[in-house]
C-alpha cells in the first residue's frame, strides 16, 4: 500500500510541476496549522492559465503540501521552509509574491530574507509604516552567559586589586578564544544557510486585516453607550449559544420550539459572528415569539427593545464588512486586483452610513469601522503595484478611481505599457543584430537595419498610445477573454494579478487536513500525512 501511495504521489507531483514550469507567475499562500500536537505548514499555489480550445484565462490552484515544523514557529523556521518548499517545485524564480496572515513571525520572516528589488523594498517600507508591529521587535537581545567571569569571595579577599583585574582580562580573553574555536563553524554553515534563503515580495491577507477591524478595532472602541450595549447583547446571546453547543437536551428543545437552530460562530471563521447575528435578527423578525420563550426556558432575561435596535443597526452596518469577506474570498474569479476597488466601494457604503442620521446606537461603530479601514490599507492606495493591479484588470480599469487620480492611473499604465514595449524591442532589436553581424558581407543589413529601427520607433508611439486608449475605451464589465486584444496589458494583468487577495486557500486546505488527521489516525508519518494530503486536493488543478 505505501509503495503504491508513494508512486501516485510522485507521480501526480511530477505532473504538477510541468504545470508549474508553463506558468510565467506564480503566487503562493502559507499559513501555519497545529493539531494533536503537531505543527505543520501548509502551502498552496495558485497562478493562471489559458484553456487550449477556448483560449480564456482561467485560474488555477495546486496544493504544495503540508510540512512538519518542529519548535518554535520563529521567522527564520518559517523562511526556510517557505524557501524549501519553493525550491521543491521549480518555482523560486517564478514566485513573484506569497500572501500569508498578519502575524509577526511571518512579517519578520519576509523582512529579513525578501529578495524584492530595491524600489519593492521602498514600497514594501511604504505600506508597513504605521502597521501593528515594530521594528524593535526585530532587534533580539541573547544574554551570552559565557562571557560571564564568576570570581569567588575568597580571591577578592586574599588578592589585590591589579592582580584581580588581570586574572579576570586573562579569563575573559581564553573564554572569548574558546567559543569562536567551538561555534566559528556552526556560525559558518548558519549564515551560509541563512544567506541562500530568499522569499518573494510579500502581501497580507486581505481578510484577516478586515477580520482584525471587525474584531480587534471594534472591541477597542470607547464609547460606553456602544459597548454597555454590546455587552449585554453578547452576554444573553453567548448563554443561548453555549447551551445549545454543549448540551443535546437544550439543542433538541430549541429544535422543537423554532423550528431551526441558532448559528454558532466561530472565532477562527470570518463572518461568523455576523452570521450568527443575522440568525437571531431573522427570529427577532419572524419568530418573536418562540425566541422569548427560548429564553425564558433558560431563565436569561429577555431581550430589550434597546437592544433589538443596536442588533438590527448592528448588522445593517457590518453587512458591507461581509460582502467584502466573501468577495475576497473567492478563489477562482478573485485576484490582487479587486482590492483597491472593493475597499473603495466599502469605504463609500460606510461613509453613506455616517451621514444617516437614522442611527443611533452605532454611530461609533461606523467611525471605527472607517478609520480602521483607512489605517490599515492606506498604504495600499498609494502601491504602484495595487494600483496596476486593480486598473489592468478589465472588470475594474479606472471606475474605482477617484477624479483627481485618473490622470496618474493612466499615465501610471502608460508608462508600464512603454517600458514593456522598450524591453521587446531591445530584445527584437538584438536578434537582428546578432543576424547582421553574422554576415560577412559589408553591404547586407545596413539599410534594412535602418528600417528596422525606424518602425520600432513608430511601433513604440502606437504601443504606447494607442493600446491603453483602447483599453480604457473598450467599456467595463468585460471578461478576461477581452484582453487578447490588448497583449501588452494583458502581461500585466497577468504578472500583477498573479496573487489572491487572501490565503483563504490555507484555510481550506487545513479544513481537508482536518478531515485526514484525525484523531485515531494521529500516529501517521508526517510524510505519508502530507502525501494523503496532497493527494486528497489534487483535483483542484487537474
């Protein structure tokens, strides 16, 4: 049976990786997992392609595996795993970005061994200003007790002060000599090792940023009025939801009364607790009755009328925060690109809500909800990169930019367009050179040279102009299939959306984990449970 999984599995891996060589970019998504003790590190890849018979550009997605971390999840384990298995699959020089969660070890991990060019560099210091981590946090301090000198009472005592002074330099200096005899080639190999780690540009998940606004900021908020009301509303909701969770006499009387359960939410799941919120509005609604007697039967005091209002403003204003979860969440159709635009159209829904004079319990809601969304994605807005993202994707172009940015975007596209077309004809312009010289003859391609250069230069005005006018003035709403009329902005589609706006991948990915790892299969090998995994998605590129 091993011998057979070990054949399917490098098999199927072996074909994955002629997929992997066809991609021109390639995104991954990382993210680390624990269970039953064990730590893992889940990767997926994702990168698109075009369909033989149809020709449409189509998403596609691979799992990269499931590997064992041992100890602790610092940031130089986690680069060298990420950069291990890149290596793994051929694709170190195709990886042009890896989209992981917000958390410190990561974002250490990427700034210390990111191989991004210099101006990536800039942008990347751009964007991190003013996010949640530091940059003392990356300052470790090791107290090095070697070179400690302990010196006994006694000798104090009985010696003198000189002789002491130079017992103890001599002690030092022997103790200094020794450790770089003992550890001068560990240190060696260590940064040998360290130095052959290189990581891709990195991107933060989109969705737990959100999730971290609809959760962190709004716990933080301090207004009393607000979180006096919430509380209360939490407190009387959670002892429902905790009964019906742990006790099957409660769920079944809660079945028997509405008809339907509650939903539970889960902290680790986003939009949850907006679900399950939605669920108690909807038998506020529908079904008063029978939720009054729920709690009464539970001896929780009922819901009050100040509270059904704040539940029903409640979820009217997150409703915007949970569309724009499930958009970027979408795996298949979703790409880098949709985040400027959906973050756009996100923060004019919640500033519609701020100039509503119908709320009044979360009023403090909206405004944490606005500065958190500007705080944590400023920098994006100002990303060269995002930007070429979002308007070199025909489903968005220009609509999301705003008037006094239009004329940057475009140029921005222009520019991108031309040096492009610069690098194609200096690659075309070589060949013919290469071709020239390899005559001997004096008079051969001196004048077709000539002509040569001419019409680059004429091909070069029309790249430059004439594409994005036509791009821009083909209309939204189109599909991807619409940019074989456009071949130079469809490589930039191509290399700029490359990435996924989140690594909801992960996430799924650990959910079939869940499903293999469980808990009378727990003395798998980590390399058979990572081969079992593999195996389980390897629908999702076939």
């Amino acid at each position: 049976m091993m011998e057979l999984l070990n054949k399917k599995y490098q098999s199927t891996k072996d074909n994955l990786i002629a997929e992997l060589q066809k991609a021109e970019y390639v995104c991954t998504t990382a993210d680390c997992w624990t269970a039953h003790k064990r730590s893992f590190l889940g990767m997926t890849a994702h990168w698109h392609s075009e369909d033989k018979d149809s020709k449409e550009i189509v998403r596609r997605s691979a799992c990269l595996g499931v590997r064992r971390i041992y100890g602790s999840h610092t940031h130089d384990v986690i680069a060298k795993a990420i950069s291990d298995v890149h290596a793994e699959f051929q694709i170190s020089y195709k990886v042009n970005c890896t989209i992981t969660d917000n958390g410190s070890n990561f974002l250490k991990a990427f700034k210390m061994f990111s191989s991004v060019t210099p101006q990536d560099k800039d942008n990347f210091s751009r964007r991190s200003d003013g996010d949640e981590y530091e940059e003392d946090e990356f300052n470790d301090e090791e107290d090095d007790e070697e070179d400690v000198v302990y010196i006994e009472i006694g000798e104090i005592l009985n010696h003198g002060q000189n002789q002491l002074q130079m017992e103890c330099d001599e002690e030092h200096e022997q103790n200094i000599s020794i450790r770089k005899e003992n550890i001068g080639e560990d240190n060696v190999d260590s940064d040998n090792e360290e130095s052959q780690i290189r990581l891709p540009r990195h991107f933060r998940c989109t969705c737990h940023t959100i999730n971290l606004i609809a959760t962190t900021d709004v716990k933080n908020i301090v207004n009393q009025r607000f979180s006096k009301l919430k509380k209360q509303l939490d407190a009387k909701l959670s002892s429902i939801w905790n009964r019906q969770s742990r006790s099957s006499l409660a769920s079944d009387h809660i079945k028997k009364i509405m008809g339907e359960l509650f939903v539970i939410h889960n902290a680790t799941r986003w939009n949850s607790y907006y679900d399950a919120l939605r669920k108690v509005q909807h038998f506020v609604t529908h079904k008063f009755e029978e939720l009054q007697m729920v709690f009464d039967h539970f001896k929780v005091k009922r819901m009050t009328t100040a509270e059904m209002d704040f539940l029903k403003e409640f979820i009217k204003v997150m409703k915007p925060i949970s569309d724009a979860l499930d958009v970027f969440q979408s795996e298949l159709k979703m790409s880098v690109g949709c985040v400027l635009p959906v973050l756009t159209l996100l923060k004019e829904k919640l500033i519609g809500f701020q100039e509503d004079r119908s709320f009044t319990h979360c009023v403090p809601l909206i405004t944490c909800l606005i500065d958190g969304v500007e705080r944590r994605f400023c920098k994006s807005f100002v990303d060269d990169f995002m930007r070429l993202a979002a308007i070199s994707d025909p489903h968005f172009k220009l609509t999301w930019s705003p008037e006094e940015k239009k004329a940057y975007d475009t140029d921005l596209l222009k520019r991108e367009v031309k040096r492009r077309g610069n690098a194609t004809l200096d690659r075309t312009q070589s060949s013919h050179d290469e071709g020239s010289c390899s005559d001997f003859s004096p008079l051969k391609g001196k004048k077709p040279k000539r002509n040569r250069f001419l019409e680059g230069l004429k091909k070069r005005a029309s790249t430059d102009v004439s594409e994005v006018e036509r791009y821009f003035n083909d209309g939204v709403g189109g599909s991807l299939e619409d940019l074989h009329r456009f071949p130079t902005i469809k490589q930039i589609f191509l290399e700029y959306n490359s990435a996924l706006p989140s690594s909801a991948a992960c996430e799924r990915l650990f959910s079939t984990a869940g499903l293999i790892f469980v808990p009378k299969r727990t003395n798998l090998k980590d390399s058979t449970f990572d081969k079992l995994v593999f195996l389980k998605k390897k629908r999702e590129f076939q």
